[in-house]
C-alpha cells in the first residue's frame, strides 16, 4: 500500500487542472444535449459509421471481423487498415505484429486489450509488450475499436503506434456448433451459446484446436479454450463477470537461413533444432459494473490474470556452442491485479455543449521470468534468474466541446507513475526503478460538410521499457562486462491530419497523413538477458482507408498504407530500420444474405522491408489472397470451405538478418536473411449449427 501511495504523490501536479474540470462539470446544470452518442443497439454498418475522434480511429463490428478466411486467430486483427498480424515460430507464440512503419515483435507500441483487460505483458521473458492472443475465439467478438498514435487520454503504455480493443458479446443471440477440418491436420471444434438465468445471462464457449502444419516436424499443436460470463442489464447499464481458460503445447520450426534452403540442404518446410516450441496457459477473472443517465456515465473494470509460459528457440543454431548448440529456454509465470475506473460528465461550459471524462487505471504485476541454456528442452545453465514486481497507476482526464455544429475540440491531459523492484541472481543487477511521465493530447474535428469532417489530432505518449533493462548493471553471462541500462519509460511524439467522408451513400472512405517520433531507445533484449544501444527515429506516412456498401449484401474494401521510416542521428551504418515496411495493402469483397450463398475473397500485401540499417539486404514483398464459399441454409445449417494461400504462393511470413552457424561452416558464422515460409494452398471446410 504505502508503494501506492508513494506514486500517487508523482500524479499530484496533474490533478489540479483534472479537477478543476470534474468539478466545473459537477456544478454545472446538465445541458440540453450530449457531445457522444447514446450508447444502443445498432447494426453491423451503423456500428462501423459511428463519429471517430481521428481520420484514422476505425471500428469493426464482430459480424464483419467473422467474414474474413484467417489461418490463424491473430489474423482476425487485420481488420485494422494497414495493421499485418504474421507468425514466426509455432501456433501457441504470440504473433508478430507491422504496423505503420513499425515492427512492433510481439506487441511493443500496440496495445490490446480484451474486455478491459491488457494483453501486453510487461518485462517478459521473451519481448516487451508480448501480447498473446492465440486464445481469442473470433466468433465471441462483438466489436472492435481500433486506434492510431498517442492522441487519446485513455490510452497509456504500448500505445504510441495504435491499440486495438476487443469486447465479447455478452450474449450471442444463437447458440451454435461449430466443427472444422482441413490440411495437415487441422482441426477444431466450438460450441457457444446463451442461457437466461435469473435477472441476466450465461454466456458459454469452449474450443479445441489440433494443427500439425506443413512442416517437416509437425507442430502438434493442442489448444483448449473456454469462456463462461454472467451479465445482466447492457454494456451501457449493467455489470459482467467473466472467466477465461486456455491451455496450449506445440512444437515450433522457426525461421530458416536462406542459404540452406537455396542449396538444397534443408527443405523449405524443414528446421534446424526439432525440439524448439512451448507450452503457454492463461486463467483470467474479470468484472465490469457500469451505469449511465443523462448527466453521467460510470464504469468500473477489475480482472485477475494468471500467465504462464515456456519457450524453447534456438535461432543461430550452434555459433555460440559447437558442441550443445544454441537453444535457449524463457521462461515466465506472472499475477496480473489491475483496475480501470472512469467517470464522465455531459454538461453546457460557458454556452457550450461538454463532456468532462476523469479516469484511473491501476495495475500491478507479479512476475516470475528467467532465461536458461538448454540442450532439447531441458535446462543446463541460468543465464539469468529474477523476480520482478512491477507497478502502474495512471490517471488522465479529457474535456469535448462541440463549440459549433461544424466544431468539435478534445483536450486531454494524463500523468502515468511506475515503479519496479527486481531482485536477480546476480545481486549487481537487482535493484528499485521509478519513474513518472506526463502526456498532453488534443484533438479538433471540423465538419460535417457535405457529409465530410476534417481531424487534426496530436499529442505525447511512451512506453515501457523492461524492468531488468532499467536496473542491469553487468552482463548476467559473465557477470563483469558492464552494462548500459534503459530508460522505464520512453517518450513518443505524433501527429495526425485526415479526412473522412461518405458523401457518396454506401461509402466510408478516409485519408491520414502522420508524424510519429521516438527519443533514443536503449533496449532489453529478452533473447540475451542484456541491454542494446538503439537510435532516435521518426516515421512519416499516408493511410487511405475505404469501406463501401452498394447493397445490403455486398461490402467491399480497399487500404493503403506507406511509411517512411528512419533514424535520425547520422550513423555510417545507415539510416534505415530493419524490419520496418514501406507499404502494406489490403483489398477484398464479401457477398451473402443472412441466409443462402455467401462467398468472399481477401488479398493482402506485406511490402518490401529493409533487413539492416544501409539497406544492403532486403526482403521480398509477400503477396497472399484468401478465399470462402458457402451456404447457409434456413434452418441454421451452414456449409463453408475456406481456401488459404489460394495462389500457393511461395513467400515468407517474417525475414530476419543475422549470423548463424551451421555444421561445416567458419566458426565465425555467416551472415544470412532468415525467413519464416508462409503456409502453402490449404482447404478448410467448416460444418455448423446455429438454433
């Protein structure tokens, strides 16, 4: 307590401009009308035009996120224009995420979130930000809200490139069976459903998935995922609570170096170590209570969360150790608590229509995380070995003003304190870490004309770095080599103009030009257990978004997206970002009633990357389209085939370049493009029920 109580004294300079604005609120008679739209029930087209406060804010309805044929859950968020969600090493890893210009590794500068619960994970054993999501069940997704850039007072840590915020459906409206078998040998099963009980609702899902892939060593994946929530009452008046359960084990092949598979020496579909994969479980406990009128809107999150993972990978093979190879063991078990709390209130300031919104954001995790040597999934030697308590609290506050019926303005302001003990086997490395940041946000919206509004949007955001990073002080290897440490929290800085308009009937359309700036960067980098020297940088880009509905039972879209990404010091090795894409494109068309034939088609293009900073090594663009066919019958039945890769195109999921060592080669290595193949044609056909 007395640690809480410690950072709440770092939020002080920020509550007097919070409050004087809750209390202005407070004192003021209501007003006539509501700068945000009533919270109701509405259709999957209304849901997605609903007012955005940016050109590039989107929301996807849980209808439109199920027409899409993905290979993997995680692709269901590709549904966020310009957002590429890939995968590198087996079906239980969290995915590896793009978005405008960044490689985000498995969730940096992206935040998701599920029902109020935060996905990413904070001083993981494997990557900062690691946000697994291999437990979502699309078909319970009743939105999701997709953001871009550190405009939002809401939105703290993991947010500077985007969030992405997922909501389950409190009831499902029918229940339904679902069975699904297909190429090397998928399988999966659901059944969900909604039951009255009392005054509210149980909502019910579980699911199995089996997957051995294509690859040479089959991932064995074995997935169990269940849902269960009581709700009464609405998301706008009422209260859920909800448990979580998944469990998942896989073998994994990762990627591969290019010069094996060029020469004949390995298969495309091959590995180097069949032993690397994991096991990973997630349990989580959480409640929402919420309650609105027409002067205020209350709503309280709490959730318990319990994550486990075990990750074997062996990357450079044996550069390190000729004789026992390279792999390694993460491991990390974790508690999460946390508490998101927020009032608003809908009053007239000084002749004007207002919303003053306070809120608070508390999270404390309880962490477990070591890395070892180890030779077939068994350990051999600690690398390094720490617990880690890590603690949050956020508080932010945001005033709208619709000052004319063609201008609207937000003005945010949000304070974030954390601090960290570590306690390492290596006493030099342990110690306590606190820091405080403060991020302003603003935004104006000029419109409608003509059916077309014009946003200007800006502000400060962060994120976290590792704990360990913050308080290493020699290298855990050989426990002399000093070591630089990291900042807790780094600063970000951007900026958004766009456009948005459906003066043509049917047609959402919206452009946006943006800035978006990081200080210098020291990393962690989980894979070693030591720090890395990173460099300032800035990403410039465009993003042209179009969603047309010509008839109740036709949707089709079309994004683009370009980045330029770069450093902005001046450095001989180069000024590119590896990793980082140019352009990222997505198309598709989707046809079908509620009933009868129904069929669509996706093409989504993963652009050219620079893979080290002078751009002397490159990957290739990957070009991939989707496909689905089927009918759905009066009665509830429903018959699909899904067809994946459709064009069996031979390209990569993610490209790396970094030295390995293979049997017969310079003991020094060779510096070589990694890759990670894409999944060839595969046919899945789906049979289900709804009643």
């Amino acid at each position: 307590m007395h640690i809480l109580i410690n950072m709440h004294t770092k939020l002080l300079s920020c509550l007097p401009l919070l409050l004087a604005s809750a209390g202005a609120a407070a004192q003021t008679p209501i007003g006539a009308s509501v700068v945000l739209p009533e919270v109701v029930v509405r259709a999957p087209g209304e849901v997605e035009a609903l007012p955005t406060g940016a050109a590039s804010e989107r929301r996807v309805s849980g209808e439109t996120l199920n027409t899409r044929p993905i290979t993997r859950p995680g692709e269901a968020l590709e549904a966020a224009p310009g957002l590429i969600v890939t995968q590198h090493s087996g079906e239980g890893k969290a995915n590896q995420y793009f978005l405008r210009g960044f490689n985000l590794d498995h969730g940096t500068d992206l935040a998701l979130w599920l029902d109020g619960m935060p996905l990413n994970m904070r001083t993981h054993g494997h990557g900062q930000g690691y946000a697994d999501i291999n437990f979502l069940i699309p078909e319970l997704v009743q939105q999701m809200v997709v953001r871009k850039g550190p405009y939002w007072a809401d939105e703290g840590d993991f947010g500077s490139a985007g969030s992405v915020h997922l909501s389950y459906a409190n009831r499902l409206e029918n229940k339904l069976v679902s069975v699904t078998g297909g190429s090397f040998g998928y399988w999966r099963g659901l059944a969900a459903g909604s039951f009255a009980l009392g005054d509210g609702a149980i909502t019910a899902a579980g699911e199995l998935v089996r997957y051995d892939g294509p690859w040479q060593t089959a991932d064995a994946t074995r997935k169990y995922n269940g849902f269960l929530r009581y709700s009464e009452g609405n998301a706008a008046n009422g209260f859920a609570i909800t448990a979580l359960a998944y469990t998942n084990s896989w073998h994994s092949t990762d990627q591969i170096p290019a010069r094996a598979v060029f020469d004949g020496s390995l298969d495309r579909f091959g590995g180097v170590d069949p032993t690397d994969g994991g096991d990973a479980q997630r349990h989580s406990l959480s409640a929402r209570w919420s309650r609105s009128d027409e002067r205020t809107t209350d709503k309280v999150e709490g959730y318990f969360v319990h994550q486990t993972l075990n990750l074997y990978n062996n990357f450079t093979y044996s550069l390190d150790d000729p004789d026992k190879g390279d792999q390694f063991q993460q491991s990390d078990k974790r508690r999460i608590m946390g508490l998101n709390a927020s009032r608003a209130w809908r009053h007239p300031l000084v002749g004007f229509e207002a919303e003053t919104k306070l809120g608070l954001q508390v999270r404390h995790d309880d962490i477990d995380v070591g890395l070892f040597k180890s030779v077939q999934r068994t350990a051999i030697a600690t690398t390094r070995n720490d617990k880690v308590d890590e603690t949050s609290v956020g508080l932010y506050g945001e005033n709208r003003i619709k000052w004319t019926d063609w201008l609207r303005s937000t003005l945010g302001l949000r304070g974030d304190v954390f601090r960290a003990n570590v306690a390492s086997d290596t006493a030099a490395n342990s110690g306590q870490i606190e820091a405080f940041i403060a991020s302003p946000k603003a935004g104006l919206v000029f419109g409608p004309f003509a059916k077309t509004e014009i946003f200007v949007n800006g502000g400060l955001g962060f994120h976290s770095n590792d704990a360990r990073g913050a308080t290493i002080a020699v290298d855990p290897g050989d426990k002399v080599t000093p070591q630089q440490r990291v900042p807790l929290l780094v600063r970000s800085r951007g900026a958004e103009v766009g456009v948005r308009t459906r003066a043509l009937d049917g047609l959402d359309s919206s452009v946006a030009l943006f800035l978006l700036e990081f200080d210098s960067e020291i990393l962690f980098q989980g894979d070693a257990g030591t720090t890395a020297a990173g460099r300032p940088s800035r990403r410039v880009g465009v993003e042209w978004t179009n969603h047309y509905r010509p008839l109740s039972w036709a949707m089709l879209d079309l994004d683009l997206a370009y980045t330029q990404a770069r450093f902005t010091d001046h450095d001989v090795a180069g000024d590119r970002i590896p990793g980082a894409p140019s352009v990222v494109a997505s198309a598709g068309v989707i046809l079908g009633d509620e009933t009868g034939w129904f069929g669509g088609l996706r093409w989504r293009y993963f652009g050219p990357r620079p893979l080290i900073e002078d751009d002397s090594a490159r990957s290739a663009p990957t070009s991939l389209f989707n496909a689905r066919l089927g009918y759905v019958f009066e009665d509830g039945l429903k018959l699909q085939l899904d067809v994946l890769n459709l064009l069996n195109t031979k390209a990569s999921q993610v490209d790396y370049h970094y030295t390995s060592h293979l049997p017969g080669e310079d003991p020094a290595g060779v510096a070589d493009r990694h890759f990670h193949p894409v999944e060839p044609l595969a046919f899945r056909v789906t049979v289900a029920k709804s009643f």
